[in-house]
C-alpha cells in the first residue's frame, strides 16, 4: 500500500509515523515519569494531587500558547520559502527538548521542558499539515493524509515498545524486575523517541519543495497580525464553507477527543480491570490503523464529506452503545469501534480542509484550523463532568456525547453545499 506513494508523499507519510512516538509517550509513560519525579515527603516533592494538577495546567499553558501562535506562525511560513525553515526549526526544538527531557531529575525542570518541546511538537503539525497541498494533488489528498494517520498508529509503536521495556527493567512494574536505575530507563524512553522522530523527519526535510506560497513584503512580520484579522472576517463574512466545516469540525472532534482522554475514566467508573483496558487500548492501536487504510482506499471512489459523514455517524453509534457498557467485553467493543474510526475522521478532516482553503495561505489557515482542534474535549468533558456531578453513571455521560456528533453532522452537511472561495 506504501508503494501507492511517490517520493514526496512518502516523505510526508513519514513525519506522521516520526511524530506519533513523541504522542504515544507522552499519553503513556510521560505522566508516570513526572509523578515518580514530583510526589514524596522529601523537601522540593508535592502531594499526590499537586502533582496532578500542575500537570494538567502545563497542558492548558501548551493549549492556550499553541492555539496562538499558530495562525501567526503559519501565516509567516506561508512566504515564499519559509514554510520548510519553520518546520525544520520546530522539529529540531522539539526533538532537542524530548532527549533534555530524560534527564532533568528535578519535576520542574521536567514540567518546564516538556512544556516547551510539546509547543515545538504541536508548531511543527501546524506547518506539516499545511504541507499536505504542495506535496500531492488534492484528487489524492484523502488517501494520502489516512495513510499518514495510518502508518503513525503503528510506527508509533516500534519506539514506544523499547521505551516501555526499559521502564519495565527500570522497576516500573516491579522492583524484581529492576536492572537499571529509574532515571537511565528515562533517558532510554526519551532518547529513542527523539532519535525515532528525527530519522523518519529527514525525507521529509530533504524532499520538500513549497510550491504555494505568498510573496514577501517588506513589513511583513507587522503586517501578519491585520492579515490575520483580515483572513477570519473572511470567513466568518464571505467563506461560509469554511466556516461552517470549522463549527462542524469542532463540535465531532470534540466528541472524539473527549473518547480518547476520558477512556480510562469509563473503564474505572465501571471498575474494570485496568489491564485488560490497557490491553484494549493498545489494540485500539491496531485497529484505528486498519480503519484508516480501509478507508484510504475507499477515498479513491467516493468523496470526502460522505466518508466524514459515516465516521461521524460511527461515533454517534458508539456513544449510544456506550449506555450498554458493563463488562470488559463491551468496553473492548466499544474500543473496537472507536478505532475503526478514529484516525479516519481526522485524516479526511485534514485533507477536506485543505482542499477547500487558499492553497497559498494554507500555513495561516491550518493555524486557525488548530484552534479548533485544540479546543477538542473541552465542552464534551464539562459534560461528562456535569452528568457525574448530578449523579448520572458515565454510561449516560458518554451517550450525552452523541449530540456532539448530530449537530456536526447537520451542519458539515451544510458546509457541503456551499461554494468556497477556492472554487470562485
């Protein structure tokens, strides 16, 4: 399926695959690490639920920071040239931030430059996806940005696994098993992620080649921020397609964000094993990889807005059979369903988009773009809070989901129907 692909969209292809080790860690082993780092009794050490809590705020600070700068910076790296000096640069930040990051031993030197290599992680996806209409045409776009998502699910796995067996051999699971300190095992799991992330980044760095772009201007660093202004009183007066494939796109992949970090969540309200959950989860993997290839190919013969339209009608279904849920069983069918989803509905997401915005101004619209995805989970877990907190079971909180899903429908089905600009 790879042979499918030229030189340039497998250079593409490849920084997904580099990039989702560093999003694999840091959904795993990451918060660990930080916990053994940040909670005891000794001086400088925090309670349980301080650690917790710094945690989620430096999450809310990368967000928040991420969310804006990235309109700015992809409307710079959309000049003549530049796009390529952006994402090189974040990528190397990034990567240099993930290997200093296994060996701070103190939980705010940690916190502070996972910080900073989370926002370079996040600033180099803002310009890789815009990257998406000069490295192929948009009649492949669909198929090409699934595969992307595809081959990251399990290439992300290859690092993950090493770095996982040194924190089993570090007296992660047990101290019997404990052949090196906790801090090597760190430096290990970090130092493989990076060096996996740069690798599979150099095609791309290499291969390259902007092909839509804006001129310089002189001032135009100044003028950035009017064009900015300019481009979203564009959309919100004139590009309606836009628009309303933005309000679509926040409301579903609200409710898929959501899913993904509220997972655990469902297993131990329900008081499930927390193994077979992992289990689960990491089989989620395989299948979401399944689920994109699958629909990769399907690409070829349909549009884009009906394939978006069937992942989104296969979550609602999810979180309907969410009120079902009690055993393991039905917690693994309901993995299985969000993996055959999962990547599918964000691949085509990214390449719609990219199909129906200025080609030339893809960096600044993929920042703006980012907001919104940013933002993903933000309404759906203050409504699962708010179904906990009136006394509902997380069963009901997850169906309550499913409205995410039917008003994005509704209105990506009236995006569909209205001309863009890049069709005038």
């Amino acid at each position: 399926m790879f042979n499918n692909l030229n030189k340039s969209e497998k250079a593409w292809v490849l920084y997904d695959v580099g990039n989702s080790a560093f999003t694999m860690l840091a959904c795993s082993l990451i918060p660990i690490w930080f916990k053994e780092l940040a909670i005891g009794t000794e001086p400088g050490k925090i309670t349980g639920d301080q650690a917790t809590a710094y945690y989620s705020l430096a999450i809310a600070v990368v967000t928040v920071i991420v969310a804006l700068i990235g309109p700015v910076m992809g409307a710079l790296a959309d000049r003549r040239d530049m796009k390529k000096i952006f994402f090189t640069t974040t990528v190397a930040l990034g990567v240099a931030g993930c290997i200093l990051n296994g060996f701070a031993t103190g939980w705010m030197a940690f916190l502070v430059i996972y910080v900073l290599a989370k926002i370079f992680y996040a600033a180099s996806l803002t310009i890789y996806d815009s990257m998406l209409n000069d490295i192929t045409t948009e009649d492949r776009m669909d198929e090409v940005s699934s595969y992307g998502y595809a081959w990251g699910y399990i290439g992300s796995c290859i690092p993950f696994t090493i770095a996982l067996a040194a924190y089993v051999l570090s007296g992660g699971l047990s101290e019997n098993l404990m052949i090196m300190s906790p801090q090597l095992g760190k430096i290990i799991g970090y130092t493989v992620t990076a060096i996996w992330w740069l690798l599979v980044t150099l095609p791309l760095i290499r291969n390259y080649k902007q092909v839509n772009y804006t001129e310089r201007t002189k001032g135009s660093v100044r003028r950035v921020f009017g064009k900015i202004f300019g481009t979203l009183k564009n959309i919100a007066v004139r590009d309606r397609k836009v628009l309303f494939f933005l309000i679509a796109f926040f409301l579903y992949i609200d409710g898929v964000g959501t899913i993904i970090d509220n997972c655990i969540n469902i297993g131990t309200d329900l008081g499930l094993p927390t193994v077979g959950q992992v289990i689960f989860l990491l089989a989620t993997q395989v299948v979401a990889w399944g689920g994109s290839l699958v629909f990769a190919r399907l690409s070829r013969k349909y549009n884009t807005v009906p394939l978006i339209l069937v992942c989104i009608a296969g979550y609602f279904a999810v979180c309907l059979y969410a009120l079902t849920l009690k055993t393991l069983l039905h917690f693994g069918i309901l993995a299985f369903g969000v993996g055959c989803f999962q990547g599918s509905i964000q691949s085509l997401s990214r390449s719609y988009y990219s199909k129906i915005i200025p080609a030339e101004n893809s960096g600044e619209y993929f920042g703006i773009y980012d907001i919104f995805a940013k933002g993903a989970s933000f309404l759906g877990s203050a409504v699962i809070a708010a179904v906990k907190l009136a006394g509902g079971t997380i069963n009901i909180a997850v169906a309550s989901l499913a409205i995410f899903f039917a008003l994005g429908f509704l209105f990506l089905r009236i995006s569909d129907k209205m001309p863009s600009s890049r069709e005038a």
